[in-house]
C-alpha cells in the first residue's frame, strides 16, 4: 500500500550556518565570562574587571556577552575578516539592547598593525594568535598588549599540545539533541616547524559531510615557549590553568591553576599573563 505523500516529504533542514555550528562546537561563551572574571578576582582580591578586548574576535560572541554581564562592562572585538563580523553585527549585535551596543566597539583591524584599546582583559581564544609563526611576530603582538593594559590587567591565552597533535589525526564529536557531528581534523604536523594544519568538518544527520569548513595553518607553540616571550615583553608573571578530569578520564571544562602539567595524550590549557600594577 503507498504511504502518505506526508510521510514520504524530507524533513526540510534550514540552512547550513557554518558560524551557529562553529560556536555550538568549540566555544562556551558564558562559561569563558565567568573563567575570566573568577580569575580576575583570585589574582586582585575582590576586584571585577570592566574592560574587555577580544583579539581574533570573528562573530564577537565573547565581547557581546561581556557588556551583557554587567552595566559597568565595556568591550572591543578586533578581526581582520569582514564575514565573521558581519555575522556577528546580524546575530549578536542585533540582540543586545541600545545602551548594550553603546559599550561595545567592534573593528575591522589587524591586531599587529593597528592601535589596540587599553582593557583590564585583553583575550587571545581558540588558539588564534598559533596564526604567528615566527616568534619576533609573536613578541610584537604580546608587547602591544602589554602596553594596551590597564595596570593589574590580564592577558589571557588557550594553548594546546600533546603527543596526539605531533601526527595527522581525526577526531568526531556527536551532539545527537542538535543532530550533527563535528570533525577536528589535524591533516600534517612538521616537526622541523611545529607547523600544523587543520580543518573543522560538519555533518548535519542525513546529509552529506561538509569538509573543511574552517582551516588552520598554526604554530604550536609550547607552554614554556609562550611563558619565556611574556616575559620577555614585560609580564613579570604568568599562571598556567590545567584542565581537571571527568570519571573517563576527559577534559572536564574546569581549569584551575598549577605548577606542574600532566602527562597526556592532548591537553588545552590557559595561560593568563599579568602586568604589574
Ligand atoms: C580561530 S578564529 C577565532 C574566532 C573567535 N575568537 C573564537 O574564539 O572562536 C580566528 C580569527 O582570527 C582572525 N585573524 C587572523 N589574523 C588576524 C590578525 N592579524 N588580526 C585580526 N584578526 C585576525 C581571522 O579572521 C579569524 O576570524
């Protein structure tokens, strides 16, 4: 017997928005706010900060959040690509009340050419600023953010490592409630360089995958590589935050502060410099 046309209709899938999956992927906005103002208050007890700068902003869904968190909070996203902002403008922008958009300040701009605000916060996040592959362009960057902050300001870094990202590698992340995979996909790694490339795939359920989404030629640079340049440019100190396990033995998203790292096949960890007052 033929079935109904009803339940022979596809279900209608709206559009691919690589930017919605990206940010359901690898960012978790509020909990970042709530890292960076926990920290900010462990270092300077009982302080809050106010001012935020999120370098590499693309959508700018972190500095959106920050003048959302707080009526004394002002923020800047600084991005060179005009298609992530305008997402941003569209999606984030858009609904944040008036007086909320008066605190934020949103620049096309390259944060190694041009002049960059002077914040208590300044964020390198999702590992951007690996797109530096020599360490003078490195140190230049690091020293215009020395100099961009208030004094007692933060600078804070992700980093990742381990023996995992010394060879290519695939790894697929389900979420079966919004009914896609996610891919990291580290494609080479040189060891001359420690220049790796990546990509981002998707795949919606019942669709085909959408390869190479997002692309990442980077620099690993290691911890204590990073930690020797801060110091070099002026932070006279710099804490690593490591990230504590669950019951698999995974990453369980809480960072807290240590001196000495862990073994293991890939970490991610901070590295919050601190510029004397
Ligand atoms: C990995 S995305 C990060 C997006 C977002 N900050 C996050 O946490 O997910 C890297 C972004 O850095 C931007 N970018 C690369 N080089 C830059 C530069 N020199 N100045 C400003 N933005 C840059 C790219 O356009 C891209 O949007």
């Amino acid at each position: 017997m033929a079935s109904s046309s009803t339940s022979r209709s596809p279900v209608l899938l709206p559009a691919f928005d690589k930017y919605y999956y990206y940010s359901q992927s690898v960012q978790s906005i509020e909990a970042d706010v709530e890292f960076i103002q926990r920290i900010y208050g462990e270092i300077h007890p009982g302080a809050r900060a106010h001012s935020l700068r999120e370098d590499f902003c693309g959508t700018f869904a972190l500095a959106s959040a920050w003048v959302e968190d707080g009526g004394a909070n002002r923020s800047y996203g600084l991005d060179l690509d005009p298609e992530p902002l305008a997402y941003g403008k569209e999606h984030f922008f858009a609904q944040l009340t008036p007086e909320q958009q008066s605190r934020l300040d949103i620049r096309q701009a390259n944060v190694l050419t041009s002049e960059l605000p002077r914040v208590d916060i300044a964020c390198a996040l999702n590992f951007s600023y690996f797109i530096f592959k020599q360490r003078e362009q490195l140190k230049q960057y690091f020293a215009k953010n020395f100099a961009a902050l208030n004094p007692g300001g933060l600078f804070f870094l992700d980093c990742f490592g381990g023996p995992k990202c010394g060879e290519a590698n695939e790894e697929e992340t389900e979420d079966d409630e919004l009914g896609y995979s996610y891919y990291w996909d580290q494609e080479s790694y040189d060891p001359l360089t420690n220049e790796g490339l990546f990509y981002i795939h998707f795949k919606r359920q019942g669709e085909k995958k959408r390869e190479r989404v997002f692309t990442y030629n980077w620099r690993l640079w290691s911890l204590p590589e990073l930690r020797d340049i801060l110091a070099e440019v002026g932070f006279p100190t710099s804490y690593v935050y490591w990230e504590g396990n669950d019951e698999e033995g995974d990453g369980n998203g809480e960072f807290t502060r240590v001196e000495q790292g862990e073994e293991c096949d890939a970490w991610v960890a901070y590295i919050v410099a601190v510029k004397g007052r």
